[in-house]
C-alpha cells in the first residue's frame, strides 16, 4: 500500500522568512497530492492540491510542487505570518479518493 | 451552509461502554470517511463509505462498525471502548473528485 513520508516533524521560521515542508509517497498509482492545514482544536482544512499532470501550482504565499520521477511533492509558504502557525499534512492518493493516505504532520511556528 | 458536522465533541467514555459518534455533511457529496487522529501518526482511515448504501474497511477498523444512514449521514460506533480507542476522531466527505472536507473532530477519552 501507499506510504508517506513528511519532513520536517517541526519547524519554526521568524515572521516574514518562507517556510519549506516535504513530503515523499511510494505508491507510482497515486496522482492527487493535497495539503491539508490543522489548526488547533480544528479539524483539518484544504489549502492546495496538484495532480500529477502539474508540476507546480501557487495560490498567492502558498505553492506547490511534484516531482512524479522521484515521488515527492513539497509545500511551499513565502512571507510567513503568525496565522500561518498550525500543523500541516500531506496525502496522496489515486484521482477517486481511494487509499487516501496522510502523512505524519508538521508543526509550523512562525515567531514574531 | 454547515459543511461537515460532527456530535459530541468531547466524549469520556469507561472500557467496555458502547458508543456512537454521528456525523452528517449538508454538501449533497456521496463519500464519506471516518479518521482517528494520534499524535505523530497523521490521520488514519478507519472506514469509508463510497455511496449510499456501501461501505468499506480502511487501514484500522478493528473495534469499530459504521453505518451509512442515508446519503448525508455516516456514524461511527464503538461496541465495546478500550483506552486504545482513545483519539481524536474525524469525519469527512468529498464528492466524485478525491478532495475531503473534514468536520470539527470529536474527542474521545477511554479510561
């Protein structure tokens, strides 16, 4: 079955400086990559996705990008703010939603 | 538009009590999930339900029975609670495409 990586487990930037997460998968079936961002006592919420026929994808600070020959993705958050703080998931799965699998987490601190 | 709804959200339960965790989407989706969230681990798939009236095991279901009610709703049962059944578990829906929307979570102590 599907496997994901995500590193690193913790990660803490001042505000203002970007942050890097990266996530490896191992199934070669799987297409659709989303990250998903945890606040706490909240449930988890869609910020980005890309599929396998993009290999890269922004939406304003946040981007995305897939390397489909090494089997990784990675998120990518410009201009940190202290919102930005929570923990960040990746998954991967096929493009119906079957083996939906998540990574472990990473807990972004963004310090003022 | 309430999105995904889950009830309780917070449960204490004592080993061996039974329970049922409701979930219900008002986003007219087809699939619906139940996770349980443990620190370090991600969320993982307890059971999943493609449409109406099917239902599947994910990863970790041992322990746990789901019903899919009607279209809207997916509930979560616990038969007989251990302390390893403690977490926080989640709930959530997509349509045809893979994108999941999630509820507020309930959580679940065993002692």
């Amino acid at each position: 079955g599907e496997n994901v990586e995500q590193h690193p487990s913790t990660l803490s930037v001042q505000e203002g400086d970007s942050a890097v997460i990266k996530c490896t998968y191992s199934d070669s079936a799987s297409n659709y990559f989303p990250w998903y961002k945890q606040e706490l006592g909240k449930g988890p919420q869609l910020i980005i996705d890309i599929r396998s026929n993009v290999g890269e994808k922004k939406d304003q600070r946040i981007a995305v990008t897939l390397n489909k020959t090494a089997k990784h993705f990675s998120l990518h958050i410009t201009e940190t703010q202290p919102e930005d703080s929570a923990v960040y998931f990746c998954a991967a799965s096929d493009n119906y939603g079957q083996n939906f699998v998540f990574g472990p987490g990473t807990r972004l601190s963004v310090l003022p | 538009n309430a999105g995904v709804t889950q009830t309780p959200k917070f449960q204490v339960l004592k080993t061996g009590q039974s329970m049922t965790l409701q979930c219900a989407q008002d986003m007219n989706h087809n699939s619906m999930y139940w996770y349980r969230q443990d620190p370090g681990m991600g969320l993982r798939l307890i059971y999943y339900s493609a449409s109406e009236g099917t239902t599947d095991k994910g990863e970790v279901p041992n322990g746990y029975n789901v019903s899919r009610l009607n279209k809207r709703e997916f509930s979560l049962r616990l038969e007989s609670a251990a302390p390893s059944q403690t977490s926080v578990y989640f709930c959530a829906s997509s349509e045809f495409s893979p994108e999941q929307y999630f509820g507020p979570g309930t959580r679940l102590t065993v002692t």
